[in-house]
C-alpha cells in the first residue's frame, strides 16, 4: 500500500460518509493534501511518519497506535485530514460556509454593537482581571 493510500485509509476513518456528508476521499484529492501541507510546513515531518506506518492491522489501530507512540504524527495526519476536508468547495457547501466575504467597514461609523445593547451584559458583569502570573 502507497503512503497515499494509506493516509486515503486513515483519513476516511477519521471523517466517513454521515448523512449528506461525504467521506473524505470522496471530495478531496492527494493534490489538496499537498496543498494543505504547503500552507502547514511545520507539520510535514509528522505527516510523513504518520503515513509510513503499515495500516494491516486496520485505520483505528493504527491512529491509536500514532496517538500512543508519536502524538505529532497522529496530529498531522489529523490537523490537514481536517484542514483539507473543510477547505473542499463541496463540503463548504454542503455546510452553508461560502468562505471569507469582503464586508465593507466604515471606521468612521458608529458600530451596531455599540448602539444595540449586545454589550449590556459585558458592561453590567463589571471588569475581570486577573494578575498574571509571576509578574
């Protein structure tokens, strides 16, 4: 088995089909794997610890067995699973997420918040502090 198929293996562990929702090698591709791994090149030397273990003995085992012996390996393989999953156009879709907007703001203007009473219970709650620490 490639290291591709195995990461395809644990990722559908991770995130199988669920209602609407489709499993992970069902929307995304290995390109968007790389992809993601571009944008997180902290977590490439785990990643590719995590997908050179041998899944005979089935995806489950093999997470239990990352999250036991290499926590970073098993959370690089489970931080760009996810990362990639919810970047794919489908499942933002399927979600109602349409990505970042560009909303305009006036710097000038009074804000609602400021004006519709979302703060009362801040304002009324009165100041929190706590001292850092050592300082």
């Amino acid at each position: 088995m490639s290291n591709q198929d195995t990461f395809f293996a644990l990722a559908d562990f991770l995130i199988p089909a669920h209602g609407k929702m489709p499993k992970f090698s069902d929307v995304c591709g290995y390109a968007d794997v790389e992809k993601s791994l571009d944008f997180r090149i902290d977590l490439k030397p785990g990643f590719a610890r995590g997908i050179a273990v041998d899944p005979a003995n089935g995806a489950e085992a093999c997470l239990e067995s990352l999250n036991q012996q290499d926590g970073e390996a098993f959370s690089a393989i489970t931080t760009i699973a996810i990362a990639t999953y919810y970047m794919s156009p489908r499942v933002r879709e399927l979600i109602g997420y349409p990505g970042q907007e560009n909303v305009p703001y006036d710097s000038k203007e009074t804000q609602i918040y400021l004006t519709d009473g979302s703060l009362g219970h801040v304002i009324a709650r009165g100041r929190k502090y706590r001292p850092t620490p050592g300082l």
